[in-house]
C-alpha cells in the first residue's frame, strides 16, 4: 500500500541552497521511493513531502534518510519545542482523492 512521509526544516540564513543540493540525488540513494517535492513554506522553511511503495519501504530507507540528513545538518536550525532539526511524519495512504 501506498504511503507517504513529510518533514519540515528551518535552513539556517544563507545556507537554501546548501539545503536544496543535498537532496538532488535522493531518487537513486532511498530505495522505494516514488516521487518526492521539496516545498518552500516560508523564510528558510520547507517541507519535503514523498510517496513511497509502501511503509515498510519507508521504514527501509530510514538508513540512507539518516545519511543524507547527516550530510546537510549544519545547514538546519532547531524547530524548537524539543523537536531538534527535523518535524517528521509518515503513514499509510488513508483516503485518495485525485
């Protein structure tokens, strides 16, 4: 079944494009993932949203989502409420609308 994972960041100043370079090759280092956007949803926010083949294939790339993150860490600032870098959600698709 088809499920989907989104996580928000906060990019420090200046470091956008830092940020949106590390996940240029993203299709070919997470296995099973379908499709995925990087959304901009504010001064330095945004939110990666990606379809998976399945939540076990979500749960499976968790080791190279890890690496990646790792590889442009400094370029984050903390979300606050005790959230660290990242706000990450993921589930199975309940309900397909188009």
């Amino acid at each position: 079944m088809t499920a989907f994972n989104a996580v928000r960041f906060k990019v420090k100043p200046g470091r956008d494009q830092d940020f949106l370079d590390a996940h240029k090759n993203i299709g070919a280092e997470w296995p099973g993932l379908r499709h995925a956007s990087i959304i901009k949803t504010g001064e330095q926010r945004y939110c990666i949203i990606a379809e998976w083949e399945s939540t076990d294939a979500i749960v499976a790339a968790r080791p190279s989502m890890i690496v990646t993150l790792n590889s442009f860490r400094d370029t984050l600032e903390d979300l606050g409420g005790g959230l660290g870098v990242t706000d990450a959600v993921s589930g199975p698709v309940a309900l397909t609308l188009k």
